[in-house]
C-alpha cells in the first residue's frame, strides 16, 4: 500500500495555560479530499497551521508521503509539497495574476525568466485543471471566486501535492462554492490531496472521501464520508444532539415596524452603495437579505440603525423618519453589528459594561447620575447564564471570552431591552454550531412574539432557516424577493450572482 500523503502523530500545541492540540493523530490518503471539522476553539486552525510551519509543535511527528519531515515555517511546507488557501486572501489587489504568483518565487534579481516560467506553468495547468485565469488581469478587477483560483494556482504553481483550504466558501455564492467544488474533484482526480477546513457540515458530506471530527484540542473522530450523516457530525463536535433545521410556526405578518423607501446611501470614501433600495419588515416576520458580502448589505443596515446617514430616500420606524446619524436605540431598536469587535464591544470593558453600552441612561442603570454597578453586573450575570455564556464571569474583560460567548453577550443585549425591531448583521458570524442553534432559537422567538426581524447574512443556510421572506441584493440594489417556500440555493444564488430574476 502507498504511504499516507500526510499523517501526524500525537501532535501537541499549548499557548500559555491553553492546550489548543492535544496528542492530535490524524492520517490523510493520498489522492482523497478529507475533512476536518470542529467547533470554534477545537484546534483545527492550530492543527493545519503546525502543518504548513506558521505554529511549531510542541511535541509530535510529521510524516509527508511516509519519510518523517521537519517543518518549522511555511518555506519547510512548501518544500515538502505542501500549499494553502487561506480564509482572507493573500494577494495584492493592485498587481496582476502573474506578479502576484512572482512574489516570493522571482527566481532571481532579473524578473523575465521567472515571469516567463510561470506563464508556461499557468497555461499547462489551466490546460490540465480547467482552472483558466488571464495572467494579466488585475487581481482588485476580478470576483471573489476568480481570486481564490489565483490562490489554488499560486499553490500548484510552487508544487504543492497537498492543498489545505481554510473556510473556502465563505465568501463564494453557491455556484461559485460548486466551481470550486469541480476544481477540487478535478485536483484528486489528478492524485492530489485536499484537506478541508470548514463548519458547513453540508459541504463536508457533499466533495469529502473522509472526514475528522475535533473537539476541545483533541480528535475525537474519523469517519468515512459515505458512512456517516450531518447529524451524527454535528453531535460528535459538540458533544450532544443538535438541531440542524430549527422548528418554525407558520407566520403571522402584523403592521408595517420597518419602511425603506428609494433609500440610497454612500460608504466613507462617497461611493454610493445603497441605490434606490425600497422594502418593508412587518411584525411577527423575518425578512432575510441575502447577498455576497461587500453589496451595499453593511451601509444598508448603518443607515437603517442611525449610524450612517442617507444621501436620499426615507426610513420609518414605527411610522416615525430616521433623520441623519442618530442612535436608534429610543426608537425601539435592537442592532446586532456585523463585526462584533468592532462595533458591538470594548473589548478591555468587562462584560457588564458592555451588556449596557448604548442602553446605559436607562433608569434601570442609573441613580442620581450613577451607574448602578451592583445592579449591572446581576442584571449580566443573569443573561450569562440564560444564554449559556462561559465562563460566568459578568466582571471578565469582553476579550477574553471566546468568539462564539461575545457574540451571545451582544445578542442578549440587543434582544433582552425588549426592541420592537431586531436588525441582525451575520448574527452567527464566526461562531460554532452549538452557538448558531441557539442564536437560532433567539431569533425565531423574538419573531413570534411579534418582533420584526431584518436578517443579514452571507450564510444561505442561515437565510433559508429563518427568513418568512428573501431580499436579494446585488450592485446595492434589491434583485429580487421571494417567499420563504419558493426560495432555494439555486435561485438565491443566481440573483446573488446578478442574474435576472426571471432567469432565476
């Protein structure tokens, strides 16, 4: 039998007092796509890191195509066939596919030679791998999808035999995830070896041979793809049962909480993002926005929370005009941010403080023009454990929770002061599948005690779980609308693509 393209053995990383891999073992077959998945925190991320030489173990073995190998920076990895496609693209917008694929293997001071090798390269692969992209093209011009194949074919231009991709789709619509999908299959067709990192556990069963399963640093699990179910995958990672789909009630629609009329709104630097966007979110409804990040969705969610102000168009709460920049939390407003660090936290602030920010002149809070410290800190540590926030600790600074416990503690503070309308920017962002079944389970709450619900997300998943109605935005405008029982991947991600709504 060949060797195992990859295999590692008892591998072990601390940081500190955090044990992220403990006497890790997995074995990866050549020519095969393998999955690896787990919670935020479980060491995945770790573990591929200590494989491409960014980490070094702490004890711990290597073994590339069965002969024991040192690898102790990415430069060791690439030697020994080893390439990887990161979340966040590691490219320079203003050069071309072909500079960019130059840097770090210029093959000398004098550009022409290396310039021309890999012009040779990318052509033969294009030609084997069906992975065709213009060596002169601007990288900042092309989409998402066209940049990511940039970053397969800087790897298998330096040689790599082992690709690991880090949450590939996370920026994809769904035919670009299945174009990627197709590039893969070809690569292993080719007797190339993939390692997958991702917590869709949708696209673990749809292109992998194998899948491991890790929990708390550990490995917990190896199962054949062919021979297992989301379901079981989803409670081998957390560690019990866990609803995929959550339940929902057929939908009551009441008044008219949200009015968007010809809104149109521009980003920092005066580009025009939102044009001439018009829809409305009743109560007792979730109405989804679906859209490839970067659409007008963040400006569009600024403006209706009073962060940004509109160049033109009106927006109405409750019948009542948001005019300009103004804090909408008066209006009954509650307002998960896209990114929580940013704008939903001060992360050195304990988490008592920030379970108040923007609520903090409420009378709950404050006596004779003094917060009430003794009163936050039990109003905090109730939500802390009604929304199974870890540890207990309302006095802990904001950063040292982990990604998945900030973002319950900003979405109980949004959803606890009782809004009329919950605007909700990727509410499950970045976190694990337990966090996102219960955000979930918020959600779908708050809609059936008549809140209204703006949603959103770059996850379809997350928008065919949860939405009563589906927006789709392109180009900063509204493509298309769908109810929630003729919405599917296909159409959504059509119209997120640009195509006309009749094509979808």
């Amino acid at each position: 039998m060949a060797a195992p393209a990859i295999e590692l053995r008892g591998i072990s990383k601390r940081f500190g007092p955090v044990v992220a891999n403990d006497r890790v073992d997995l074995v990866v077959e050549a020519g095969t796509i393998h999955g690896i998945v787990g919670e935020n925190g479980a060491g995945k991320s770790t573990l591929m890191n200590i494989l491409y030489g960014y980490h070094r173990a702490d004890a711990g073995a290597i073994r590339i195509d069965g002969v024991p190998t040192r690898i102790a920076r990415p430069i060791d990895a690439i030697r020994a066939g080893i390439g990887m496609v990161h979340q966040h693209f590691m490219l320079v917008a203003t050069f071309t596919v072909l500079e960019n694929l130059l840097l770090g293997a210029e093959g000398g001071p004098l550009l022409a030679a290396g310039a021309a090798r890999l012009r040779a390269e990318l052509a033969r692969i294009g030609r084997e791998h069906g992975l065709d992209v213009d060596p002169d093209a601007r990288v900042g011009d092309l989409p998402v999808g066209l940049q990511q194949r940039v970053e397969i074919l800087k790897a298998l231009c330096r040689g790599a035999r082992v690709l690991i991709l880090d949450e590939p789709t996370g920026v994809l619509t769904p035919q670009e995830a299945d174009e990627l999908f197709r590039i893969l299959a070809a690569l292993r067709a080719q007797g190339r070896t993939v390692l997958l990192v991702t917590h869709k556990l949708r696209e673990i069963m749809a292109v992998t041979d194998r899948v491991s399963v890790m929990r708390g640093g550990r490995m917990v699990a190896h199962r054949r793809t062919a021979e297992t179910s989301r379901e079981e995958l989803a409670e081998l990672m957390v560690g019990r049962k866990i609803q995929l789909r959550p339940d929902k009630r057929p939908v009551r629609p009441g008044r008219p909480v949200l009015t968007v009329r010809d809104l149109e709104v521009a980003d920092d630097r005066g580009v025009r993002r939102v044009k001439g966007v018009s829809f409305e979110v009743r109560a007792g409804e979730i109405v989804g926005i679906a859209g490839v990040a970067g659409n007008g969705q963040s400006e569009l969610l600024e403006a209706i929370a009073g962060i940004r102000s509109a160049d033109r168009g009106e927006i109405l709460i409750a019948g009542r005009p948001v005019r300009g920049a103004s804090n909408a939390r008066p209006r009954g407003v509650g307002h998960v941010p896209e990114d929580r660090l940013r704008m939903g936290l001060v992360g050195h602030l304990p988490a008592s403080e920030n379970a108040i920010l923007g609520y903090h002149r409420r009378r709950d809070y404050v006596a004779h023009g003094l917060l009430r410290r003794g009163r936050i800190v039990d109003t905090c540590a109730g939500w802390l454990e009604r929304y199974d926030i870890r540890p207990r600790a309302p006095l802990m600074p904001a950063l040292a929770f982990s990604g998945g416990n900030q973002q319950k503690l900003v979405v109980a503070r949004e959803l606890e002061h009782d809004p009329e309308l919950i605007l909700a920017g990727q509410p499950t962002r970045g976190v694990d599948i337990g966090a996102i079944e219960f955000i979930h389970g918020r959600l779908l709450a708050m809609r059936d005690a008549g809140k209204a619900v703006l949603l959103v997300s770059v996850e379809l998943d997350e928008i065919l779980a949860l939405s009563d109605r589906v927006l789709v935005m392109f180009d900063g405008r509204i493509v298309g609308e769908l109810a929630a029982e003729e919405a599917d991947e296909r159409r959504i991600g059509l119209l997120m693509a640009g195509i006309a709504a009749e094509a979808a």
